[in-house]
C-alpha cells in the first residue's frame, strides 16, 4: 500500500543562512496552500505496518514515489484514491 501526506511548515521559517530550505515547496490541496514537504508511506497490504518512508518536495509527483516504496516481495499494489 502507498500514500503520500503533506508535511506542512511555517512559510517564515529559514536556515541559519537566512534562506528557505531548498526542499520547501509551495503547493495547493483543495483551496487551501500549504509550504513544506511530502511524505511516502509504503506499508504491508495485510498487516498496515510501515517498511519503507521518502520525504520529498510538495513540487515532486507522488507517482514517481512509487517504485522507491515497493519491495520485490510485494504482490499486491494498493494507492490511495487520489493518487489515481
């Protein structure tokens, strides 16, 4: 099974440098925007427990995930809805 989730931060927050993280990213989910990251869950179909996680900018595609999140021994592929 496959999920993403949004991590978000506050829009002000900077490094020691004074600068954004270049891995923050601006994105919208409905009508609401958010600044921060991107989660990846792979996890067991029958138990629901977690083997793999990625974190990534909001700007990276979910799909692109995928193969990162899947272990050779998983026979079944379940993605949340919205990433359909």
């Amino acid at each position: 099974m496959v999920d993403a989730a949004l991590i978000s931060s506050s829009s002000s927050t900077k490094n020691a440098e004074g600068k954004h993280d270049p891995e923050m990213h601006q994105t919208r989910k409905g009508h609401q925007w958010y600044f921060g990251m991107k989660i990846h869950v792979g996890a067991d179909v029958n138990s629901g427990t977690a083997h793999t996680v990625t974190v990534t900018s909001t700007n990276k595609a979910d799909i692109g995930e995928r193969p990162a999140l899947l272990r050779e021994e998983d026979d079944v592929i379940r993605l949340h809805q919205r990433h359909i």
